[in-house]
C-alpha cells in the first residue's frame, strides 16, 4: 500500500525552513524512496515549495498554479510509479490552517463546519494510502506573538483590513488555537495511522531544528542530508521595531506592487540592522491566553504527546517596554534609505514583470521559474 506522509504544520514551527530544505534536495530524498512532488503545467514539471495550493484546493481556492485537485492527486500517483517512490511526503501548513479563513467565516461553528469539509476532500484522495500526520505545535502564546507580527508584516497583501489590536487579533483566532479540536477531526476524518504531534521547543526537537527532527521523522539516516540540515534557515522574523514602524505604513494604502516593494526593503533594513526585539504582548493579554489554555495543553499533552510536555512557558519578570523611540527612529531610518535606492526601482521592475508574465504569459513564466529554480539548486549544492 502506498504511503503518504502528511506535514500539516502548524505555521510559525519552521515550516517555510523544512519546505525549503525538501525541495532543495528532493533527488537526494527519492533515493530514500521518497517523493516531494511538483505538478506538471504547460509541458513543464513545476516545483512546488510547498503544497499549501493543494491544501486550498481542497476548499475550492485556486491559488498559484492553479490546478484543480482532482489534478494534483492524479498527477502524485502517477509520480510514485514513474520515480519508484514508495512514500508520498505532502508538505503545507494550510492544511492544518489556510481554508477557512476565520476573518471570512460568522461564526466558530461555520469555521469548523468549512474546516471538516476541507478534511473530507483530503480524506477522499488519500483513500488508497496508508497516511502518517506529522504536526508541530507552537504554543499558543508564542503563535499568537509571531501572528500578529506576520499579518502585520504582510496585511497589505490581503484584500481586508485583519488586525487592529492585540486583544481583537486574540479573539479572532481562537478557532485556530483550539488545537485540541482540530487535532480531534484530523483524528476521527483522516483516520491515519498515525499522528504525531511534536512541541515546538528546541530543546524537543532532534538537533534542536525543524530540518533535522523531520528528517529523522521520515527515517532519513543520510549523512550528507543531516549536515545540510543544520542551520537551515529561510526566513528571519522583523523586529519589534520594524513591525511598529510597519503598523505606521500599512495605515497609508498602496498598490500591492508598492506593498510588496515595502515589505521587501523592510525585510532587507532588517537582515543589516537587527535591534533584536521580538514582538511581545501585554502582560494582561499574556495572563489570559495562559489561564485560557492551560487545561487544554493538559489533555494535549496526555493524548498526543510522546516526549516532552506541551504548555506555555512562565515568564518571569515581564516587561511591556520591548522597544524605545530610539529604535524605531533607527529602523525608520534604513527602512527609507533602502527605499529611496536605485536597487529599489530595478525592485519594481521585476515584480511588474512577474506579475504581467504570470497572467498574460504563463507559459513563459512557468519556464523562468523552472530555470531559477535549477540555477539556485545548483548554487546551493556547490
């Protein structure tokens, strides 16, 4: 019987990192007897970074390539016999988020009601494998925290204002932090053999890293595999700093374009000078989400947990006073200084490029992409 092994997520544990690492060496894994596929468009194998459009397709949500379901499933089994593969490795945390968006559901019972009809699509195609859940779970105050700094990072990307606060930000989310319940109808709608559910705590996971802990996961004992996988990283977050001076951009509306020259010189202003703050709640919302929670990390950790306990960790001493006037002039400084520069005009360019190919010219764009994806394999496997 065929096998699929399921990465669900969870968002913010390293996800984009793992994702990153399988399509990096995906050849060196298929000698493993492992597939991390892409999908074929336009004549050309596509790689997939991820398989998050396949988790939306699932709700009925194209998102980039924009293949059907039906599609995507029909052309991994026809993969698994041409490569050889006895294991299916499927990769997206939009499976165990994404679809449904709870900003565009009424009500938690609409929410779970769309989110078990995402799970029924899912447990249709994956009727005839043998299916293996792999989830890492993030606190709930830690997830929350990284939240907020990521959709405010990104907001002006989305077709609808999201966050306004921290506290109204908590109260939307609560359906995707009743980890206790969506573990339940993985459970009882995918019925996999197994789920195995990890914190996502450095000191848990095998070479304190999301890379190494899956790929010991999937019984990967290849030498050279475990030695790319250490420091490993994609993404780095912004700082405190940043994201309060991102607060401030995203009240001034812009093109996406514009938005996403933004982000970028943000993300750039940061990789050179980093004040090292992460984002933090206040000490009462803190108190809340712990007291909320606790008893429900209890039985998570009993019914799900092999090693170690899930909980949120004490914070001793907490301060409200993560960042000063001094760091935020400071950020707002490098932030325009690379938003003023000349990179930033070729910047434009390329995303104006990018977007006109990938409407009008698919095809072509399908086949640059294909070409900058070997290019940085290559680069990386030098």
């Amino acid at each position: 019987m065929k096998r699929c092994i399921l990465h669900i997520g969870q968002s913010k544990t390293g996800s984009s990192a793992i994702q990153s690492f399988l399509n990096l060496n995906k050849k060196r894994i298929k000698k493993n007897g492992i597939l991390y596929p892409g999908v074929k468009l336009h004549g050309v194998t596509l790689d997939l970074y991820n398989h998050n459009s396949v988790a939306d397709s699932l709700s009925g949500l194209k998102s980039y390539p924009e293949v059907e379901a039906e599609e995507y499933f029909r052309q991994f089994s026809e993969l698994l016999i041409k490569d050889d593969c006895q294991t299916l490795v499927l990769s997206g945390e939009h499976f165990f988020g994404g679809e449904p968006r709870v900003w565009d559901v009424q009500s938690k019972e609409d929410h779970i009601t769309a989110y078990r009809k995402k799970l029924k699509a899912l447990h249709y195609f994956l009727k005839e494998y043998e299916v293996t859940i792999i989830i890492y779970l993030r606190d709930q105050l830690e997830w929350t925290e990284s939240a907020i700094s990521q959709i405010i990072r990104y907001e002006g990307l989305l077709d609808k204002k999201i966050y306004h606060d921290d506290w109204q930000f908590f109260e939307l989310m609560k359906p995707v932090l009743d980890y206790e319940n969506l573990l339940e109808q993985w459970l009882s709608i995918l019925e996999p053999k197994k789920l195995i559910c990890i914190p996502y705590k450095k000191d848990i996971l095998h070479g304190n890293n999301s890379v190494s802990d899956f790929l010991c996961q999937l019984g990967i004992n290849d030498d050279y595999l475990i030695s790319k996988a250490v420091g490993h990283k994609v993404h780095d977050s912004l700082s405190r700093e940043y994201i309060e001076l991102k607060k401030t951009l995203n009240k001034e509306a812009c093109s996406k374009t514009e938005e996403r020259v933004r982000i970028d010189c943000l993300n750039r202003a940061n990789s050179k000078i980093n004040m090292g703050e992460k984002y933090k709640i206040s000490y009462d919302l803190y108190q809340k989400i712990q007291k909320y929670y606790s008893s429900m990390n209890t039985r998570i950790t009993k019914k799900y947990i092999k090693k170690g306990v899930f909980s949120i960790n004490v914070r001793e001493n907490y301060s409200i006073d993560t960042y000063d006037i001094v760091h935020l002039s400071k950020a707002k400084k490098y932030f325009y200084k690379e938003y003023y520069s000349f990179s930033v005009k070729i910047k434009r360019l390329e995303i104006n490029i990018k977007t006109y190919l990938r409407t009008h010219l698919r095809p072509l764009h399908v086949i640059l992409y294909k070409m900058k994806t070997i290019v940085k394999t290559n680069l990386y496997h030098r």
